[in-house]
C-alpha cells in the first residue's frame, strides 16, 4: 500500500480508501451485505494497509456506521486509521432530520459519534449542497465542531465549483474551518469534473476522494446494455442506469476490456490506475462485495499505463450531463 498526504493536512492515508456503503443491512438496499458478511472486508483491508474508511450517516440508515465502529475497535487501534463520515441526507421523518442546519449538524455530528463508538471522526463532511441553509451557517457550526474536538478535518461531496469556491472564501474570511478535501464522482465514463472543480481543488490545495471509481461496477465490464447484467446490484442500481449505460459508455468500457486483456489484468485494475494517474486524486474510495475486490483494488497500485493507453481509454469519452449536484 501507498500512502499520500491528504491535500495539504498533515494527515497521510492510504492510496485507496475502503468505501462502506455496502457494510449494513439488506434491508436498506438488496445488494448490502449483513454485518457477519462485512467484517472480514474490513479486516482484510486493514491487513492489506488501508488506513482510510469512509461512511454515511445515511447508509443502512446508521448501520454502516456501527458496523464499521466495531470492526475498527476489535481489529485495529483507532489511532492508526482514518474514519470519515457524512451528514445531511434525510435520518428521519422530522423537518429537522436532514440537511445542513446548525441544529442537524449538531444532532447528526453525536449520533454518528455514538454509532461508530468514537470521540471525535477525522473527516466530516456535508453530504451534497444543502440549497435552503445558508452556507454561512452550515461553515459556523462545522468550525465549532472542529473547534470542540469533534473532528479533525471537514469535507464537501459533490457541488458546483461556484459553490466550493464560495464556501472556501467565506471560511477564509471569516476565519473558519476550510474544507480540506472534496469527494466527487469521478471515473473513466463520467469525467465532468475535469472541466472546473478537479482544478479549483488543485489551486486551493484540497484533497479529491472520487467516489465511484469504478463506475458502480460499470467498468468491471460485466454490465450488458438489454439486462443491466447479473448481479443483484447491476440490476436494481437505478442510478447507475441513469449515470451511464450510453454507448459511448460502453466503448470506453470494450478499450478498458481490451487493455486489460493484453496486459493479462483484470478491467477493475486498469480503471482503477487511469484514475490513480489522475492529476488531483488522492485516494479513490472503493467499495468491495467480494474479497477479490480488495486484491485487485491493491495491485492496481502497481499498473503503470503507458501514453498509448491513456490515449486508447480517454479517446471515446462524450460530455454527460452534470449529475448528483442535488
């Protein structure tokens, strides 16, 4: 495993982070694997030398984050990793249940404290833009739950550059707690942030985790354009259906098939490494439903891509439409 400093913190974490929306309970999604099923991922990833977990308050609906807590106590020394976790995403019916308030912040930062059995999360971040709080508020009382020992560092997922930007200047001029790290969607079939916010974070030193490296499994190259494919999550994930599946996906898909063939490699490390070579990235989060996924993830680390190749992959690639900003 590599290791890189995560934007301009101090803090160092592995090349690729451990995603745990998959760790809860079916009954929350039908492809999530129960917490006897998720604890050997965990674990497994802690032996490969991953050091960077991330979750949701949203995922299972708290259960992500409780499995993780556990896992974590019982196989590593909680001052040896790096959690993060998000809030903002709707935790109960209750107006205030959701979003970027003061009052949400304040609820969501101590259950998931309570949920992943720990004193303080090292990266918090706001899950999406929240259009009816102004971001004043929302950096005020992330600055005093930074101030407070709660966290260590904050975050944003995916927004407008404008809006990153925005946040960035009012923290700065008011002396606030500045996002250290963004996590956006980002792989070889959506690449939209190229345009602005991949260089905005470039600029001001911030950390990119993208998420969905993979495409939602899309780039494994065993998705089909008539059934979706076989798996349960390839064919219930609505969202990947609307983020990808156009042909030209496709054909980003059969040169990632293609190249992977040659250099006798499975199509996952080959996607995985064109986004390793990214300028900007820090650390991918990876999601793993089988433990070859973990092992594959690791010897990407290892793929270098020639020119031609990179040339061969990005070739195809059409303008989609700006998704997940909501």
């Amino acid at each position: 495993m590599d290791y890189v400093r995560l934007g301009t913190t101090g803090v160092e974490v592995s090349r690729l982070c451990l995603g745990t929306m998959t760790y809860g309970t079916p009954k929350w999604r039908p492809w999530v694997l129960d917490e006897e099923a998720s604890r050997p991922f965990i674990k497994r990833a802690l032996e490969l030398g991953f050091n960077f977990f991330d979750t949701a308050d949203i995922y299972s609906l708290g259960v992500s984050e409780e499995i993780l807590g556990r896992a974590i106590k019982d196989f590593a020394r909680r001052e040896d990793v790096v959690i993060a976790t998000k809030f903002r995403n709707p935790m109960g019916p209750g107006p205030n249940q959701q979003g970027a308030s003061r009052k949400h912040i304040m609820a969501s930062i101590d259950a998931s404290l309570r949920r992943l059995g720990t004193d303080y999360v090292d990266l918090y971040l706001i899950h999406r833009w929240d259009y009816a709080t102004p971001i004043e508020e929302t950096l005020r009382a992330l600055d005093d739950i930074v101030r407070a020992g709660k966290v260590l560092y904050i975050g944003a997922c995916s927004m407008f550059a404008w809006q990153f930007a925005k946040a960035l200047y009012l923290a700065d001029r008011n002396g606030w707690t500045r996002f250290a790290v963004m996590q956006n969607h980002y792989n070889l079939v959506y690449r939209e942030e190229e345009r602005e916010m991949i260089p905005l974070c470039q600029a001001e030193g911030i950390g990119v985790t993208p998420w969905s490296p993979l495409a939602r499994g899309f780039l494994a190259g065993n998705r089909r354009r008539q059934d979706w494919g076989e798996t349960v999550r390839a064919k219930t994930d609505d969202r990947a259906h609307k983020y990808y599946y156009q042909d030209d996906d496709f054909r980003i898909v059969d040169k990632v098939a293609e190249i992977a063939a040659a250099r006798g490699v499975p199509p996952t490390q080959i996607a995985l490494a064109w986004l390793l070579r990214r300028p900007g990235v820090t650390a991918p989060i990876i999601g793993a439903s089988r433990m070859e996924h973990l092992e594959q993830a690791v010897g990407a680390l290892s793929v270098k891509l020639d020119d031609a190749e990179i040339r061969a992959l990005e070739e195809p690639y059409k303008p989609h439409l700006v998704r997940d900003h909501q």
